[in-house]
C-alpha cells in the first residue's frame, strides 16, 4: 500500500481495496474487461472522474477499471435501504445524494474530498439511459467544478448497456470497455466562463469529451 493510498483514507479500505478486486475478477471474467487510458488519472490532487451512465454495472467498471488511488461515488441515497447497504454504502466511502432536490449536503461533501485532494466519481447525466445514448448533462457538475478546483478525468464506458441495461434483472455476458480521456484542467473550464451562466457550458464539454472518447472506440 503506498503513502497515497494510506492518506487517502476510507472508512475501512480494506472493504474497499477487497471489493473492487473482486468487481474486476468479476468484469474480466464475465465481461472480458478492457481498460484503456488508465495512465491519463493523476496520481493526486482532487479529481473528479466523470463517465456516461447506462446501467448499474458502470460504478464497479468504474472501481475496478482504476485502483491505482481509492475513488469515492456518489450514489442515490435510496441505496441505503438495508442494513448491508447501510455498511457497505459507508465502509466503502459513497456520498448519498437525494435525487431531485438540488442536494447541497451533497454538493458541498463531494467539494470538500476534491479540495483535500481526493478522487470522486459522478455521473454528469445524473441517471441511466433509456437507449443507451449518451444524455445532456445536469449542470450540476459545472458549480462542484469551479467550487472545488479539481480536474476532470473523462470516461466512456461502452458495452455495459448491452449487458445490463436499466429495466432488466440478468446480467448478459458481453464485453465490457472502459475509456480514459486526458484531464480537463481548469484552465479549460475557465475559458468558457464562470459563475452559474458558465456551468452548464462546462458540464456540455465533460459530455463533448466523453462523446469524443466514443467516436474513438
């Protein structure tokens, strides 16, 4: 374990560490996983990694597709529902989020862990896909960005729609790929403005970024 990892602490990083070697066991084994641009994630500093949204397969690609530094998720909240989900959820450093309701809890815990240099993953769409096309994103995204100072780190996951799509029970054992694009530093974002006119211009190049590293596939 490397002094990154050690500052970097979870509730318990162990469950952490075991869960994710487990998701990817699972993703090469079921999926056929591949990952690609995994050298693009900086190895600190506050990081958000921003990724389409197709099915409830995405977080553990995310997880698994990256274990160089422990990454935080933000999930809705109803994923709290049990007492397994309750420790699971918290051992393993998730940030609930109430869906809907503009959650500032929320907001302000995911810009607090970026500015003391942690990793977080987010899903600009904010839900799954109904057709496996990639959505708008929530501006959301755009006021963490320049409240936080981070860099954003963005993904294409593709092949997770096929297996898993939103509204189906069993899992298809298709291939699964995960793509890393070069960092979005804030000197991108600030090009486009900022203040609230300019979030939600930084939340269209996150998914413009994220569209590009489709088109490369």
């Amino acid at each position: 374990m490397n002094d990154l990892v050690k500052y970097e602490t979870m509730a318990d990083l162990r469950v952490y560490q075991f869960s994710t070697r487990l998701f990817k066991l699972f993703l090469l084994a079921w999926h056929r996983l591949r990952i690609r641009g995994a050298e693009n994630i900086p190895a600190e500093g506050g990081v958000l990694m921003a990724s389409n949204h197709a099915s409830f397969l995405d977080p553990p690609v995310v997880g698994a597709g990256y274990r160089g530094r422990p990454i935080h998720f933000m999930a809705r909240d109803t994923l709290w529902n049990s007492k397994f989900g309750i420790w699971w959820m918290s051992k393993v450093g998730c940030i609930p989020v109430s869906r809907g309701t503009g959650d500032l809890r929320a907001l302000k815990t995911t810009i607090r862990m970026l500015k003391e240099g942690k990793a977080v993953s987010m899903f600009p769409e904010g839900t799954r896909t109904e057709d496996g096309e990639l959505q708008t994103a929530k501006g959301g995204i755009g006021f963490i960005i320049e409240k936080s100072g981070c860099v954003v780190v963005p993904a294409y996951i593709d092949g997770t729609y096929k297996a898993h799509p939103k509204g189906t029970k069993f899992i298809k054992p298709c291939k699964v790929t995960i793509s890393y694009g070069k960092p979005i530093t804030q000197e991108d974002f600030q090009a486009l403005g900022s203040g609230r006119d300019a979030y939600d211009k930084h939340a269209a190049l996150i998914m413009q970024r994220i569209a590009d590293l489709k088109a490369g596939e």
